[in-house]
C-alpha cells in the first residue's frame, strides 16, 4: 500500500498556497490546517449575482457570469461541510434562488442558463435547440439529485410538502433511469450524495441504495489503462471509506489510490484528463488551471481519508 510522501504533499500544497484559486486554498486550509470556516464563507462570498445565485465561474468549465443551478449546488455542499447555519445569508439567499428557478412543469433545475452558450464554457455545456436537456438526461439527476439533498440539509425555509413530493418524484426516476450509471460517473456521484445526506427520510435512503448498490459494481472501472480517461473510476463514486457502495469495489479503491499516488504532476497536481477540444482555447487554459487546484484538492482530501498520507 503505497502512501504519499512528505515531500510529494508539499508540492501539492505549494501549489495550492501559491497558485490555486482563493476559493480552493482557503478550503485547503479549513481542511489541513485548521483554517477558519468565516473565510471559506467569504471566498464562497465572490460568487455570489444579486439574485441570490452563484456562478461567476466557480465551475470552471462554465465561464458565464449568470447564476446557475450547478454552480449554487456547489456553493451550498461547501457551506454544508463546513456547518454554516440555516440563518447565514449565502444559505438564504442560495435557498431562495433554487426556490425561485425550480421548474414547476418538467419538476428540475435546468443545470445551466441560457446565457453559458454568450461565454465561453466546454462544449457539452452548449444549449442549441434542447440539447442540452437531452445530454443531460432532461436534468432528472444532474443537479437535481445533489440539489434534492441539499434541501432537506437546509430545510428551514423550504416548504416541507413541496419538498416530500420532489423527493419522491426524485428517488422514483433514480430508481428507473437507464441514465444512472453511465458516462463519467457524475450521475452515480449525484445520486451517492442524496443517499448520503443525514436529513434524508430513511424510506428514500434504503430505496436509492438498493438502486446504486445494483448499479455500481458494474458501472465502475476497474482498469487502471482506463483511468486517465474520462471514465467512472472509483474514486470518482467513492470519496471515504464509509461510503456505502464502498465495499462493492474495495480491491479497485485501493488500487486506484496507489495509481493516483504514482501520477501526481511533477508540480504536485492532479490535472484533469478532458480538454475543450478546440473550443475558447485561451479560456481552456485558465480553466485547466483552475481544475488543477481543485483537483488537487480533492485528491489530497481523498487521500486523506483513507489514511494514505504520511504522517510526520
């Protein structure tokens, strides 16, 4: 079992002290150094329109300004991890956005506004004539799944009916889309944190479990010539050894650990293994540069984890 080094984490943390994001040094430092979750709150804080939403960029592959649900999910997952309370006026106002841009008829979020296509963004955020819905499944996972969740966390001012029947709505297309499962593994990463939220009513939890449980040991790869592709690798449905799918892969979790310990950068990064193509090539290298940072990040948090780090 291989552990990464003193040294090798030292880069990373250069890197991320240096070179990262604000957002994705000072979540470094909540998380390996003690850091104050205020400053988190704050740098969250640069995200945030007037409407209540977030965008800005905070998902680097989505360089409009305009708020989108995406980006919001984001936002409210940070302040969940690090124990904002119900009151705190990113959480109201992030609340009051989601409430406000719910689509009442088709019962989603639309992942992304309309005006992503007026900047630039990676080519499978692109909307033309709906097909963006149809790449995203018509959002019934991707965020909804996420946002669902993250609702019954922060459920203060969420109207309690409105929330039962979209949970429901949610767990039922969870438990019957084709769409779970594929890809990059985004879907099963969306559906593992409704099914991981505490808030959860325990009848959705056992439902959505029995469904990720089925899916999971077949939908992840387990060969590491695949890894540096965009593909579901373990790690990208497993973050802690108590996730609840995490006895399904185990052997494939270990390995991938060692894998990702042998390719860190030079640097000490994790870089991303998709690209834009040949889209808003100057935009795409601040976006790698920013995926970087925060890829880093969840690695080393990752790691972490699962005990993979050596200790002084």
């Amino acid at each position: 079992m291989k552990r990464l080094r003193l040294d090798a984490f030292a880069r990373a943390r250069r890197f991320l002290k240096t070179k990262a994001r604000a957002v994705d040094r000072v979540l470094f430092e909540y998380r390996f150094e003690d850091g104050p979750a205020e400053v988190v709150a704050g740098a969250l804080a640069a995200y945030k329109n007037a409407d209540g939403g977030f965008g800005r960029g905070l998902e680097p592959d989505l360089r409009t300004p305009a708020s989108s649900a995406l980006a919001t999910g984001i936002v409210l997952q940070v302040l969940k991890e690090i124990g904002q309370p119900p009151g705190h006026r990113l959480l109201r106002h992030a609340v009051r956005y989601l409430l406000n841009t719910f689509d009442a008829e088709n019962q989603v979020w639309r992942a992304v506004p309309p005006e992503a296509n007026d900047y630039p963004h990676a080519p499978w955020w692109h909307d033309e004539d709906g097909s963006l819905a149809r790449t995203f499944d018509d959002f019934f996972i991707i965020p909804r799944a996420q946002l669902v969740g993250l609702l019954h966390h922060f459920s203060r001012d969420v109207p309690a009916p409105w929330l039962a029947a979209l949970t429901e709505r949610t767990v039922a297309d969870l438990e019957t889309t084709e769409a779970l499962g594929t890809g990059g593994g985004d879907s099963l990463a969306y559906a593992l944190s409704l099914a991981g939220e505490e808030a959860l009513p325990e009848r959705y939890r056992e439902r959505l479990l029995d469904r990720l449980r089925a899916v999971v040991p077949g939908a992840v790869s387990r060969d590491p010539a695949e890894w540096h592709t965009y593909c579901i690798r373990p790690l990208k449905v497993v973050h802690a050894p108590d996730s609840p799918v995490a006895d399904l892969i185990a052997d494939a979790i270990q390995a991938e650990l060692d894998y990702q310990i042998e390719h860190q950068s030079s640097a000490g990064t994790w870089d991303p293994v998709w690209t834009w193509g040949e889209a808003y090539p100057e935009a795409w290298q601040q976006a790698r540069h920013e995926w970087r940072g925060h890829l880093t990040l969840e690695m080393l948090t990752i790691l972490h984890a699962f005990g993979r780090i050596e200790e002084e």
